[in-house]
C-alpha cells in the first residue's frame, strides 16, 4: 500500500475531489481525518471509509477560522498520533463570481477567506505537525485557471487559485530542507458539483469544452490519483510544482515566455 502508516488530513472531503481522495488514500493504508464544513457530509466520508476496513474520523471545520484550523489538525495528532500529509483543498466558486466590475466585495471576500486563507491557515497549523512526525506531504489544490485564467469571467476565484500557487512555492522553498514537501494540484475543468453549478447552462459547458484537448471533463477520481502521488513517497523528490491535470487545455493556450 502507498501510504501505509500515514495520516493524512483533506479538508473540503465531503464532495468531490476531496471524497475521492479520502476514500483513495484509505485504500491505499492511510489513517484519514475527513474535514468538512457540512457535518454530515464528512460523517458519510468517515462512514464509507470504515465500512471497508479503514480508519477515519470526520471534524467539522470551517478552513477560515484560525480556531478550527488548529482544532482539526490537533484532532488528527489525538485520534492518531501524528500528522503526515496534508491535503488543502477545500475550496469554492461562488455563482455570482464575475469580473472585476460585477463582483460585489462581499464575493471577493468570501471567496480568498476560504480558497486562500484557508491554505494558508491550514499550513499555518499543520506545518508545525509535519515537523513533529518528521516530515511529509502538503497538497494545495489550485486551478488550471492560476495559470490561463478563465474563459467565463469568475475574477475571485482566478485570484484566490493564484494566491494558492504562489503561497506553494514560496512554502516548498521555506520547508524543503524539513523534509516537508509542498506542492499544488492545478485541476482542469471538472465534472463535479461545484463547477457544473457554475457552468449551468450547455452554451457555459461547451465553452469550456471547446478548449479542453481531450474534449471532456476531468473526473474527481482522477483528480484523487493525481494527490495520491504527491502524497505518497512516490514524488520525494518534489516540491514547489505545479501539477497540471486538466486534460491539455494549458498546453493548447499557453505560450512560453
């Protein structure tokens, strides 16, 4: 098994990637704490891990509060004894994100208090954890829209995913000679809940679609293989990257400097 003796922590683990991920990396040995900020969502997680023979908790967080931040990762080193990996990804794209002129403030807000902040509160809390087990694995789920931004205006959330893909490396270089790794998820569209309420019209689909290479939406299982890597000692040579899973659109758009 991959992550045979670790823990790992993923927030947002009640939906989408963050499910798959928590339910993957069980599979794969991890002891999981599942974070969410909808309760019963992370108990169903916890749930389903159990009911196949894993180990896993669920806490109920709210990743922009400092207080919880702490709390869930004080609960990973009570229930299990330590902390290895953290998956910080726990996110949201906000329905009425638009450009610059049509976002209200309080959008702005909402949305770098918890795409944004929370990563950094997240490693605020859980460095100091890693450095107690010896080490591990930071994940931060970013965007393919860090990097080409978005072809359906949504300036807030482009904005937070690029806070997260810079605060990444900034912490891969500060932490690399702790044998902590820090690395960014850049997913590319994806069939789950959060973008299909977004994109909630065929023409916003297909607009999408048009771009993508591989003429589909990614999934959040493969989303889930993708952390499985840059959690597992697979990837102990890697820190500071972008890892790009968005099935060819930013190779197709961006042009090198």
């Amino acid at each position: 098994m991959r992550l045979q003796d670790k823990v790992a922590l993923i927030t947002g683990a009640g939906s989408g990637i963050g499910r798959e991920s928590a339910i993957l990396f069980a599979a794969e040995g991890a002891e999981v704490v599942a974070v969410d900020l909808n309760h019963e969502a992370a108990v169903d997680t916890a749930r389903q891990i159990t009911e196949a023979g894993g180990r896993a908790i669920a806490v109920t967080a709210d990743v922009s509060k400092d207080a919880d931040a702490s709390a869930m990762v004080a609960a990973a080193e009570e229930e299990f004894g330590r902390l290895n990996i953290l998956f910080n990804n726990a996110g949201i794209m906000h329905s009425a994100d638009d450009d610059a002129i049509g976002t209200e403030e309080a959008v702005w807000d909402l949305t770098m208090a918890i795409n944004a902040k929370g990563v950094f509160l997240g490693c605020k809390h859980g460095v100091p954890a890693l450095r107690r087990a010896g080490g591990g694995s930071i994940i931060n789920t970013a965007s393919f829209v860090a990097t080409l931004g978005a072809a359906t205006p949504q300036v807030a959330y482009t904005a937070s995913k690029g806070a997260v893909l810079a605060m990444t490396r900034e912490l891969a270089v500060i932490h690399a000679r702790e044998a902590i790794r820090v690395n960014a998820l850049s997913p590319g569209p994806l069939n789950t809940e959060l973008l299909m309420k977004f994109l909630n019209t065929e023409d916003k689909k297909q607009r999408r679609l048009v771009h993508i290479p591989m003429g589909r939406f990614g999934e959040a299982k493969e989303m889930a293989q993708a952390a499985l890597w840059l959690a597992s000692d697979e990837s102990s040579f890697t820190t500071g990257a972008n890892f790009l899973v968005d099935g060819g659109i930013t190779a197709a758009y961006v042009t090198p400097l």
